[in-house]
C-alpha cells in the first residue's frame, strides 16, 4: 500500500457522489406463509433495477439478525422512497426500509 497524501485525499474527496444506502429490516408479515413468493418478487424486482443501472448494488443478509438486507441506489433519496414505496415485499409488510443519504466514489465495486 502506498502513501496516501492530504492532496491525494482532497482531490478524491472531490469526486464523490451522493447515493442512498437502503437498510431492509423484517417486517411486521415477515413470517407470512406466501413469504417465500413475496420475497422472490421482490428479488425479480431488484434484477430490473440493478438492470435499468439504479441500484447497483444488493447484498441480501444470511445472518439471523433482524436486519434482511442492503442496497445502495443511483438516485435522489425522494426517487428511491418512491421505489420503495412500490417493492411488493414492502406493500405486503414483509419488510420495511429506512433510507440514508450517503457518499461514495463513482466506479466503486465489489471485488
């Protein structure tokens, strides 16, 4: 690892983008019987949208812990709310989200 310089950190400061992280939590449904259906929707859902290059990244949790999952969208925390709105898991109660602002570096990935 090389030297990271205050210059070499304020000129990548400088490129940062907002994006919004979206934490998904057990809804108060989560142990409806049709879950597993509502839950495959939802993933189907999340294919077109990492598709149409609005969320880029899923990462659904495999943990027992009562958070289900996160996501980082490409878009204004208004848009994304109105996305989420919209998920079947959410409108079915199965799980529900709470959305933050955030920044990061355009072009970031998972290795």
């Amino acid at each position: 690892m090389g030297e990271i310089t205050d210059e070499y950190m304020r000129n990548m400061l400088s490129k940062t983008k907002h994006y919004c992280i979206v934490l998904l939590s057990r809804g108060p449904n989560y142990n409806k019987v049709d879950k597993e259906k509502i839950i495959w929707e939802h993933g189907r859902r999340n294919f077109a949208l990492r598709k149409g290059g609005l969320l880029p990244i899923v990462c659904p949790f495999t943990d027992e812990s009562n958070i289900a999952g996160l996501a980082i969208f490409n878009a204004s925390i208004d848009q994304v709310k109105n996305t989420m709105d919209d998920d079947p898991a959410v409108k079915e109660g199965v799980l529900v989200y709470e959305v933050h602002d955030c920044k990061s570096f355009p072009g970031d990935c998972l290795p």
